[in-house]
C-alpha cells in the first residue's frame, strides 16, 4: 500500500474520533443534569436514575459508533 493511501487512512481514523471529544461532554452533561434535578427534588430519584442511564447509554452509543468507525477505515 502506497504512503499516500496509508496518510489518508490514518487521518480519516483521526478525524472519525473526533466524535469522542462531543461523547465526554454529552456525558458530563447528562450526569451534571442528574446532580442538578436530584438537587432540586429528592422525591424522584429512582426515575431520574432511570433517565441518566438511558441517556447515558444514548451518548456512549455514539461514541461507540465513532470508534467503530475508525477501525473500520485503520483495518479495512
């Protein structure tokens, strides 16, 4: 395989993990808002924990997808 193919691929894999940066903040956010509404009413935790997880599992997906991707272009 040419250098050139072999650059090319190299920085496609790079810029597919740029969606991991916008993975960590989505996941800061989610658990900031758990934090945030826990604070604000006690009563409800169990359903909000509910709800962070499934955001929570939403946003690492994402990222998943992201990683996947960039093996997929690094061993393909």
């Amino acid at each position: 395989m040419s250098g050139v193919v072999q650059g090319a691929k190299m920085m496609g894999a790079g810029m597919a993990t740029i969606g991991l940066a916008g993975v960590g903040a989505g996941v800061g956010i989610v658990f900031g808002s758990l934090v945030n509404a826990y604070a604000r009413n006690p009563v409800l935790k169990q359903q909000l924990f509910g709800y962070t997880i499934l955001g929570f599992a939403l946003t690492e997906a994402v990222g998943l997808f992201a990683l996947m991707m960039s093996f997929l272009i690094l061993f393909s």
